[in-house]
C-alpha cells in the first residue's frame, strides 16, 4: 500500500504541536502576559502554532483512517 502524504504528515504535526506546546509552557513560566504595545508577541505565536497542530490532527487521522480502510 502507498502511503499518501497526509498519513507521513502526521508524525510531523504530532512533534510540531508538542513543540508548541512545550513553548507556551516555558513562554508562561519566563514571560508575564503583557499587553501588545509592549511588543510581547511569543504568547500569541505559540498559541497560534498549538492550535494549528491541535486542529489538524482531526483532519489527518480521519484522514489516514478512511485511507487504511480502502
């Protein structure tokens, strides 16, 4: 069976998500929220990223799952 490049896409997404993840983490322990004029953006980028990773993933295991099925 060919694998598509959503199902080797996925291991990829799971460890970029994680990655984001641990980022929030450490951006919450060394960074206060502070407002946007003060030029703290890393909370925003790192929420942005996990939420990417945390909506994809869905996507590609139903994905892989309808694949595997055929």
């Amino acid at each position: 069976m060919k694998l598509s490049s959503d199902t080797t896409a996925l291991p990829a997404v799971i460890t970029g998500t994680a990655i984001w993840l641990i980022a929030l983490v450490v951006v919450g322990v060394v960074e206060p929220i502070a407002p946007p004029e003060e030029g703290v953006w890393w909370w925003g980028a790192c929420l942005v990223g996990a939420a990417s990773g945390v909506i994809g993933l869905p996507f590609l295991l139903r994905r892989r799952a309808r694949l595997s099925s055929r």
